[in-house]
C-alpha cells in the first residue's frame, strides 16, 4: 500500500522546526544548524559521518519514495517567489531525485534539475496535492517535507501514515511551531520511542492499523 511518510523531521523540545526570522542568510532563523546537527553528523550527510542509531534512522528518508511535498517556506527565503531566477537551495543536484511538488500561492513553471529532480508549483488542498503526487510515485510512498506549516496541515487533514520526528534538546522559544491545534494528534498511531547517544530522541508515529 503507497502511504505518505515524513522523516527526519527535526523540532526542539517546545515544538519549533525553525527558528525565527527565515532568511537567506538564516535559512532556520535563530535556530542556526542546531536542529540538524544530529544529521550532519551522519554518515547519511557525508562519508566522513557516524554509522550509529542517528545514520540508521537518517537513510530512512530516501528508502522507497517516489515524490515529495514541500511548502514554499521550505523551497526558498521569504520573496523567493519575486525573483525568477531562484532555483531553491540545494544547488543544480538537489537531494530528492524524484518530482517534488512546492505549495505556494505562486505558482511558476515546472522547473527540471538535474538527477531526476523536478519541481511543481502548485495551489492545493492537502489532499489534492497528495492525490497528484502518489500518481507521479507510481507504486512508491510520497514523503511530505516540511516544514512545519505543511507537516502540521498534513496530519490535521489526517493524511500523514507514518511521522518520523527527531527531538533535540534545545528550546527555541519562537518560530515555525509543529504542534499547535493537532491535540492529542498521538491517538490512532503507534508511537515509538528511541534515545541517541547522540542526545537526540527519535519519535516514530506510524497509523494504527
Ligand atoms: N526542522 C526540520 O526538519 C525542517 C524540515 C523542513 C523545513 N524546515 C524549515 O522550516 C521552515 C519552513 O517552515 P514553515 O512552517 O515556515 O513553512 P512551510 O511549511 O515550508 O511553507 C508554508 C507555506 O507554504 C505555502 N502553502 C502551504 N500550504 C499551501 C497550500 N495548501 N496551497 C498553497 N500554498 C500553500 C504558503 O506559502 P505562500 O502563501 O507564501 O505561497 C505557506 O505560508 C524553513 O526554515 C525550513 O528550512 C525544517
């Protein structure tokens, strides 16, 4: 069964996937790298990287998916959407190698990079966006990509199958917040809990059957 997945998704201990304000020159606001230096560490990021619990979890980001849903948060700074010539973050060879579908208000041309990564500019529901993007998967899941905003519309509309969450022990205090209006999200998933040594908690929720 095709589900819809999310992975590696990095919130301080209140709940904040990004720190405040987003820009080009801070991509996650205050938060700085903090919420992904668990992953830089990995093997997963680079060959010089750590092969333990965090590398394990890390590969599961790429494993089986065949499309992926980001916001326009995530695909660029604020005013990305002015300037023609932005091509996201990730250089000519982003790391998703599959269509990836950008939910934005302004909407644009397809735009094809190299490595078999193509991006969609689209204005839907949730549910609509899915629908196109686990055609485009074939037989494949389709993982939904941050940030916050779109994780969050995702599992309120009850769309999201199985929610991988890394919990670093920061506190942030201000950003772009997971949690807010998704009380008590927990019921109706398996909820599982595993400790780094590194001092990051995984968290997966994975939909009861
Ligand atoms: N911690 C992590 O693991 C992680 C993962 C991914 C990203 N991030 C970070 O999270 C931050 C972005 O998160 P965010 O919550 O601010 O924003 P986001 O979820 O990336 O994007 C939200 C924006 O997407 C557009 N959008 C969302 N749903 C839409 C729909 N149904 N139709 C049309 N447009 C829609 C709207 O933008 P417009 O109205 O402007 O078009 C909305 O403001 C960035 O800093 C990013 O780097 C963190």
């Amino acid at each position: 069964m095709q589900r819809t997945r999310v992975h590696n998704f990095s919130i301080s201990l209140d709940g904040f996937a990004a720190g405040e304000p987003q820009s080009l020159e801070t991509p996650f606001g205050h938060a700085g790298q903090r919420l992904h230096q668990w992953m830089i560490a990995t093997r997963f990021w680079s060959e010089q990287g750590a092969d333990g619990v965090d590398n394990a979890f890390a590969l599961r980001h790429s494993d089986g998916i065949g499309a992926e849903i980001m916001g326009a948060n995530k695909f660029g700074p604020p005013g990305w959407a002015d300037d023609p010539n932005w091509r996201g973050w990730w250089g000519e060879n982003p790391p998703f190698h599959t269509p990836v579908y950008v939910l934005t208000r302004h909407e644009r041309p397809s735009l094809e990079m190299e490595g078999g990564n193509v991006f969609h500019f689209i204005k839907a529901s949730p549910a609509e966006a899915l629908a196109t993007a686990k055609q485009a998967a074939g037989e494949l899941d389709v993982r939904i990509g941050g940030g916050a905003t779109v994780v969050r519309d995702f599992l309120a509309a009850g769309l999201i199958d199985h929610l991988h969450l890394v919990v670093v022990p920061i506190v942030l205090g201000r950003g772009a917040r997971l949690w807010d209006g998704l009380e008590e999200i927990q019921d109706g998933f398996d909820v599982e809990t595993v400790s780094s040594p590194s001092g990051v908690v995984h968290l997966t929720f994975t939909r009861s059957a």
